[in-house]
C-alpha cells in the first residue's frame, strides 16, 4: 500500500516531492503547501500534485494523507512537528529538527503518545562511499579509529540571506553548523558513535549576519579517537571532504560539495592482509537508493516492516546534543563533555 505525503515548505521541498516521485511503488504525493499560496500553486502545477491547500492546519484534517513532510524554516520545525502528530500524521522532518535538546526529547514523548513515527531528514548518510565505509566498521575490517576529519567550504552571498528568516538567529536557529554542516556531524557520528569532548571556536566574517560563518571544531570521540571539523560559507571553490583513518585502513571521500559521501572513495589498507579483507567485504557490498529518495525508501520499508527507521529520533538528538556541546564551547571558550542532560545551562536552547 502507498502511503500518501504531503510536503510543507517548497524551497528544499520541491526536491523532496521529485524524490518520493521517484518511487512511484512507495509513495502518492497527494498534497504540498506553502506559506506563499501562489508558489504552492504553481508548484502543484509544474509536478503534478493534485491539491495546493491553504495552510498546515487544513492539511491536518485531510483524512487521505499518511504523513507529512516538514521543509519550512527552521524555528518552524518543532511546533509543525507537534501539530502533524497530534492531527495523527507521520512526520518527515528536514535539518534541524528541533531547537534545543529538551524539544526533541519532548518529540520522543509525543511520538510514543500519538502512536506515530517522526523521522528526520539526514540524506546525507546515505550515499553508496559512506555507506561502505559503514559496511567495513560493522564488519571490523577497520580496525579502531585514530583521526578523522571533515571540511565544508561553501559558499553564500548576501542574496542567499535575503529571505527573512535565513542569517538570523531567532528564526535559523544557527549558521554554517547548524544549516550546514550538521551533515558532515551526522556522517562522523553514523560512522564513529558519539563524542565525548568539544572545543570550539566560530566567528562570522563572510557575511554581516547574526550568525557564525565559520567555526573550528576539535572533538574526541567516545572510542577515544581524535576528530575536527572546519566549516565555512566563505569558499570560493566549494568542496566538502571527509577523510577517515583507522589501524587496518584509511578512507577519504570525493570533495564535491553536495554529493561527497556518494561514490567515488578511496580505501587504503595498511597491509595485504586487511587488503584482502577489505575487497572481500565490498565484493558483498550491495547499493542502494542514495540522497532523499534512498532515505525515503528505507523509510516506507520500516513502516510497512515495523523495523526501526533509517534515521531516529536518537540520531537528531546525537546531533542537535553535539551542536548544543559546539555552541556551548564556542560562547565560554571552554571544553565541554559529553552527554548533556536537563541540568545544562543549554539543555532548552544554545542560542538562549
């Protein structure tokens, strides 16, 4: 059976419905919706989406929709959130989920009083060179993790702030970390588990915003290993790269901005022997659907198995605590360790 979908918000919307459009078997995107009506119209036109209807609040009472894709603003996230699962829907939520910890724990509760599932969107993950690199940690080709770092160097000019909610931070919520870069944070924390230690520094220079353009992040993992992140939306060659290193392995991504966890990686192992293990764990490497529609399609397969989602409620808190953890270092200048609890002073919100 099909489940039917809505998408709310059709900036990154309009690629969420092209995704769920192509998995005709799975998906009916029955409905799309946005805060500027005649947008949402055109849209529905141009895709082929049989309504455009008003607001959130009339899509809740649609009795022939299933779930409802969440892709407005960031402050918006949470509160749409709530509404969609209270009006019985399932929840496709886009980056952030939520603006503080003690939100997205409250999504826990909720999900489990409503007896519907919320699924944040982390696409990321899902491309064929990470997901290899998955497959050899869960088979123990690698070995124990050293190092590992992650570059994001895009770049944004003053029209991409020119909508009113972008750049600021009541309504963005964050900058390059947490619009931006949460996806290379999501790629270190699917592959290595949590952090343990933060220490952080962000600016802004790029742009004269109320948010960080910058940020240096160094990290030590809870297997004890070293990572850092660097981010900026100040490039003018934009890449974005990962490069992982481990006793029987290393692996590095492509650096193409948008697509680095997709193929091409490179895989060097440290002898003939964790060579010849390696080749023989990705002969069995078996690809499946990348971006959002791979998403999207382990989505469906969960709900109809009543398997745990592709991406949890515990995946966006590992993020949003790690982010908590960044921004917390940044604005004392101090380590921070990990796990937050209701106790820390940013347990509601790192941009109280």
């Amino acid at each position: 059976m099909k489940l039917r979908v809505a998408v709310v918000g059709l900036g990154i919307g309009q690629q969420h419905v092209k995704a769920y459009q192509s998995l005709p078997e799975q998906y009916d995107v029955v409905a799309v919706c946005s805060a500027h009506p005649d947008k949402a119209r055109a849209v529905a036109a141009t895709l082929n989406v049989p309504r455009a209807p008003a607001d959130l609040a009339e899509l809740c009472q649609m009795a022939d929709l299933d779930v409802i894709d969440i892709c407005t603003p960031s402050y918006l996230h949470y509160p749409q959130t709530c509404q969609a699962l209270a009006a019985g829907k399932h929840v496709i939520c886009e980056k952030p989920l939520a603006a503080s910890l003690r939100e997205v724990d409250n999504l826990s509760r909720l999900e489990a009083q409503y007896g519907r599932r919320v699924m944040p969107i982390f696409q990321y993950r899902f491309g064929h060179g990470l997901q290899k690199l998955k497959l050899l940690v869960a088979k123990s080709v690698t070995g124990p993790s050293y190092l590992t770092t992650a570059e994001v160097a895009w770049r944004r000019r003053a029209d991409y702030y020119d909508s009113p909610w972008r750049g600021k931070r009541q309504t963005e919520l964050g900058g390059a970390l947490t619009t931006h870069a949460i996806h290379a944070l999501d790629s270190l924390l699917y592959v290595l588990g949590p952090a343990r230690r933060v220490f952080a520094s962000i600016t802004t220079r790029v742009n004269p915003i109320q948010v960080e353009d910058c940020a240096v992040v160094s990290l030590q993992m809870a297997d004890g290993s070293l990572a850092s992140l660097t981010a900026t939306l100040g490039s003018a060659a934009e890449i974005s790269r990962h490069h992982f290193c481990f006793r029987h392995l290393s692996a590095a991504s492509n650096s193409q901005p948008y697509t680095n966890t997709a193929d091409p990686w490179s895989f060097t192992a440290d002898s003939p022997e964790a060579a010849a293990q390696m080749a023989e764990t990705l002969a069995h490497f078996v690809p499946q659907g990348q971006g959002f529609a791979g998403q999207f399609a382990r989505f469906y397969q969960a709900l109809q198995q009543g398997t745990e989602l592709p991406v949890t409620l515990a995946d966006a808190r590992a993020a949003i605590e790690l982010l908590t953890a960044i921004y917390h270092s940044a604005q004392t200048g101090q380590e921070v360790t990990l796990p937050i609890g209701p106790e820390h002073p940013r347990y509601a919100g790192w941009s109280l």
